[in-house]
C-alpha cells in the first residue's frame, strides 16, 4: 500500500512539473532593445568584429567562422541594452534554419519558452547583469556540429513561469567543429572485433554441429 501511495504522488509531482504552461511570445518584446556582437578567439588568435556571414552554402559553409572545440577556441559575447534593476541577462545559442531542418527537437516556436531552436530552456550562462556586458563561450565536447548564432533574453525577477522584458540576436552565424572523445585506439580494437565477429560466430555454429553429430 505504501508502495502504491509513493508512486501516486511522483505521478502527482510529474504532473504538475509537467504542467507549467508558457504563453509569452517573442513578439511582445520586438523590436529588440538588446544589440550583440561576436569575436571569436581562434587557435590564440582574437578577431574582436568579424564579418558576420548571414548566407552560406551548407554543403562547405565556407564563409563560416569555424570554432573548433579540440582546439579550445572560443566565442566572445558583447551585449548592450537598457539597465533594469533586478533583471538579469541569459544567453543561448540558436540553431541555424538548416541545422534544425527535419529536427522536431530543434523546433522553433513563437512561444519564447517552448523555443527548442535557441536552447531558451538550456541557455549556456544565466544571471548576468543588465545593460552592457561581455561574456566568453567555450564550446565542450558535446557541443553538436552546427551552426550557430546567440541570443540575448532579458529576464524579469521573480516571474514564475519565467517572462522576459527584452531581447536580441547576434548577426550572421558561426558554425562548431565538434571533438571526437574516443580514443584512436578503442576505434580500432572495434573496427577489428566487428570484422572478426562474424568469422567467430560462424565458426562457433560449425563447431557445434560438429560436435552433435559425433553424439
């Protein structure tokens, strides 16, 4: 009976977390007050105000400043906006169009709380303090291989569910060059196990009528 009543009120809880329903949307804080601006610190190397490249071919994405993440490089975040007093500023990255094409997960949505195109739920950094403000963003190694741009919400003290009073975007995009975490090695012990596996199991079956008809 206990049992029962435990797994009553976990459901209970789930419901209600589950429960929390947003209705804001982005058009409630447009036009944006908030202007963002990148540089990119790649191989050592700071370039404070890129071109930013707003159309590319997906296919090379030659235009794209490429972040690598097994090189440590990094994204400088510069935003400016209006002070408000117990506000703060979350940033997140935004999936480009094409790098959340076919991806229900990265669906964007004109509900700013249930946007999955720009991370709005999982920013990268929250708290930060209104007006201007600078913030460096070194991409981890399970940083997926997309391309990019930021964004830049103002969030409204206290508010529950979260509302926000302003935003903005960066310009252009930039695109993630992942890291591969597994060792050289452990490729090459499973590329040689998937290749002798099927030897061995054959001649496991073999074996084993061999062996039955010897019975």
């Amino acid at each position: 009976m206990l049992r029962v009543s435990l797994a009553l009120a976990l459901l209970a809880l789930c419901g209600s977390a589950a429960a929390t329903t947003y209705t804001q949307t982005y058009s409630t804080i447009q036009p944006a007050t908030y202007t963002v601006s990148l540089g990119f610190n790649i191989s050592g190397t700071v370039a404070p105000d890129p071109t930013p490249c707003t159309a590319f071919n997906t296919a090379t994405s030659t235009c794209l400043p490429q972040v690598s993440v097994p090189d440590k490089d990094s994204v400088i975040i510069t935003y400016s906006g209006p002070v408000t007093e117990g506000n703060t500023i979350s940033i997140m990255t935004c999936f480009s169009n094409s790098s959340s094409m076919d991806r229900a997960w990265r669906k964007a949505n004109a509900i700013i709380g249930n946007d999955k195109q720009c991370n709005v739920e999982k920013p990268m950094v929250k708290g930060l303090p209104t007006g201007e403000g600078t913030y460096t963003w070194t991409p981890g190694p399970n940083t997926p291989q997309s391309s990019y741009s930021i964004q830049v919400l103002e969030v409204v003290a206290g508010s529950n569910p979260t509302t926000y009073a302003a935003m903005g975007r960066s310009t252009g995009f930039f695109q993630i060059i992942p890291i591969d975490s597994r060792p050289s090695w452990l490729l090459g012990v499973v590329g040689g196990m998937c290749a002798v596996g099927p030897i061995t199991l054959a001649g496991f079956f073999v074996w084993e009528k061999m062996l039955k008809k010897e019975a």
